[in-house]
C-alpha cells in the first residue's frame, strides 16, 4: 500500500492588501503613511500639473474608522478598525484614501487564479488570504515546500504586482500562525520541531481562535503566551474553559489541528452596508438616503449576480445613534438577483421599522441563497399563490407619512 505524503498546508495573506492595491495606483505615496478609510468625497484632485492633491488625516472629522493602512503608518501605532480621528491624533499627516472594494475584489481573483494555476487545492478564507494544500504538488515533498511557496509567491507578483506573504507547516493553524512571523514578503518553513522555539513564546492571541475575550481570561490565570497555555494541565483548561473549547486549547497550543482543505462551501449569506460620516434622517436626509439605500442593492445584486447566486430573503440592517440595531427581512415567493427586484424588497422592510430617529449604519442582507440557473429555471407563482410573501402585510404608521426613503418607486429608485 503506497504511503500518503505529508500534510504540507500553506496560508498564503497578502500584504497590507488594500493599500498595496491603492500604492499601485498612486505609486507616488510609496514609502508614505496611507490610511484607508472612509467615503468617496475624498478621492485624490488632479491638479492642473497633473500632480496629485491628497486629502490628510489632520482635518478629519466623522466616525469613519481605519480599514487598513501602510505599514509606514503602523509605525505610528495605527491599526485597523482604529477610528480614523484617533488615527489623526498620531499621525496628523498621513495620506487619507477613501475604500474601493471593486477594486480590491479584482485583485483578490488574480491573485487566486494566479495560485490555482499551480496549485488547484486551495481553500478561501476572505478577499485577502487562502490556504492552499501542496501536499501533492510535484516537488514539494522534496524541500518541505519551499521551492512551491517560491513559485507561488512569483506567480502572485507577477499577476498583481504585489506582495505577499506564505508559511507551510503540516496543518493550517501552524500555517497561519507562521505566515505573520517575517512580514511584509515573507516566505516561512514551520515544522512541529519549531513549535517550541517560534511558537510557544508568542502572545496567545496569535492563535487563530484565541480572541480577546479568551486571551483576557487566560491573562488573569497567568497565562499569556502560546507556551503558557500548552504546560497548563488539560484537566485544569477543560474545568476552566469547557470541555470542547479547554480540550482545543490544549490541542492547539502544541500545533495540533487536523483541519482539511475546503475547497467548495456554498455562501450562507451576502451582505452590504455603510456606516455615516454624519447621522442622517429619514426626512431630513431622505435624497442622500434614498441615493445610499439604492446604491447598497445594486452591489448587492452585483455580487449576488457574480457569485452565481440569487436570494430567496431580503432583508436590512439599522443602527441608530442611540445605536440601537435593528434588522428587517422578507421571504419572497421566487429567488432574485436584479437590483430594482432587491430595491423593492429591501424597502417593503424599511416600511416595517420606526425611523423617527437618525441613523447611523444601514446595510442591506441577501439569504436563502440558491445557484442563479436553479432560480431561473424555477416555475413562477401562479396568481394568490400564498408563497408570494411570507412576512406579512406591514401596518402603516403616522411615522410613515411623506417618506419618499421608503418608496421603491421613488426618485432614488434603480
């Protein structure tokens, strides 16, 4: 009976991605502190020169919070998710770019064509990162993968023009641990005999699967590196932390993960939404509403109709500035994907909520998701089919009254 190879299991993350994408575009902030966030009013000005006027950190005002940033801009302690007016604080000059995720979603298949192409088994964890099984990729059992992370890392760079960084190691939670350990452009070996010596020492929260909550309460036990949690005795982590999650600890604070390669996962939901500069009313603001909630159900149905999917429920998302959430969703008889048909029922939720307070987040939410050629295929309702709606009719409300923002049919309308 032939032996099966080794596990040999990349994660493959690129570096700083969205900024990179952006430096490709305006490679003259190369070596600048770029911060990503916040909305399209700040584009770049071309100048008459046809140089560049950039918009900076200093005058910002707004919620708005980092998306990512260049690490010339980490070196002033900004993170991601970090609001971008604490950002200002530290670094008042850095370059302010607004997100482009049209943008960032092309980068993210070349990238990954570029990887299948050699190396087919590849599992996608998000627009920025995939693991991928080299296993069985000719060669790679000779070096322990070195050579086939070298080629991958080649094939990205030259179907992006970016970086990246890679780790092999036998599973994927040593995988992705180690793909952090020599960024930006790393290129990492990770055997079981290196746990000790580059594992162990790292915080805890390294471990994809330790998070803050976790990390905060191992902390107050004492416990605060990987090495810490792997000499604690398992009986007392399953006492302390449950017998599933104490048992996983254990396991994976000595490299321990059997986890396979998932190549294909069908999609439990699509979403899109957009938090306000600035809280906005339903009467006041109803135009800029409107235009926002309308261009919401397009993406969606731009991602729903690049997936190959369409969705049986609609629904949408609010928060208030009393930040208050609340969601709303509607079962329709028959799947859809065309955004005037999303539009109609994203709204018909908006009219069963009280929006007498600003908001300042709304999102639209696509579920029930089935591939768009069974959907096309499907034998349409018959008329007074009582499938045409699940939710029912809502009741109008003396808050209702004169909002065009609930109006599919409005002048916001696709």
């Amino acid at each position: 009976m032939p032996i099966a190879p080794r596990r040999l299991i990349a994660h493959l993350d690129m570096d700083a991605f969205y900024a990179s994408v952006e430096l490709l575009r305006y490679p003259e902030l190369r070596g600048q502190a770029v911060v990503i966030g916040g909305g399209r009013e700040r584009q770049p000005m071309l100048r008459h020169d046809g140089t560049r006027r950039y918009a900076s950190l200093r005058h910002y005002v707004g919620r708005g919070v980092v998306t990512t940033c260049t690490y010339e801009a980490r070196a002033f302690g900004i993170h991601s998710a970090m609001g971008l007016m604490k950002a200002a604080r530290l670094a008042p000059d850095a370059v302010l770019l607004p997100v482009d995720f049209d943008e960032y979603r092309l980068y993210s298949r070349r990238f990954k064509d570029a990887v299948k192409r050699i190396a087919p088994q590849i599992e996608d964890r998000g627009i920025d990162e995939i693991y991928i099984d080299l296993s069985e990729v000719p060669g790679a059992q000779n070096d322990a993968g070195a050579a086939a992370a070298r080629a991958l890392k080649d094939a990205v760079f030259e179907a992006t023009g970016l970086r990246c960084s890679i780790a092999v190691a036998p599973n994927k939670l040593l995988a992705k641990i180690g793909s952090e350990l020599d960024k930006p452009d790393g290129l990492t070996l990770l055997a079981e005999a290196d746990i000790t010596t580059r594992v162990w020492p790292l915080a805890a929260r390294k471990v994809n699967g330790i998070g803050p909550k976790a990390a905060e309460k191992l902390a107050g036990f004492g416990l605060h590196t990987i090495g810490d949690v792997a000499a604690a005795d398992p009986h007392w982590l399953l006492a302390n932390f449950g017998r599933s999650y104490g048992a996983w600890l254990h396991a994976a604070a000595h490299g321990r993960d059997e986890r396979a390669i998932v190549t294909h996962s069908e999609p439990k939901s699509i979403s899109r939404e957009t938090t306000f500069e600035r809280d906005l009313h339903a009467v006041h603001d109803r135009h800029a509403l409107s235009a926002l909630f309308t261009q919401l159900c397009e993406r969606l149905a731009g991602d729903l109709q690049r997936k190959g999917y369409a969705a049986q429920t609609l629904g949408i998302k609010l928060r208030f500035d009393d930040f208050k959430r609340v969601s709303r969703d509607v079962t329709l008889a028959a799947p859809v994907d065309a955004p005037q048909a999303i539009r109609t029922a994203a709204g018909s939720c908006l009219k069963r909520v009280d929006l007498s307070r600003r908001l300042r987040l709304i999102g639209v939410r696509a579920t029930g998701l089935v591939p768009a050629a069974r959907a096309a295929s499907a034998e349409p309702p018959t008329p007074g089919d009582r499938g045409a709606a699940k939710s029912p009719s809502p009741t109008r409300h003396k808050w209702q009254v004169d909002l065009p923002f609930f109006s599919a049919s409005d002048d916001g309308a696709v």
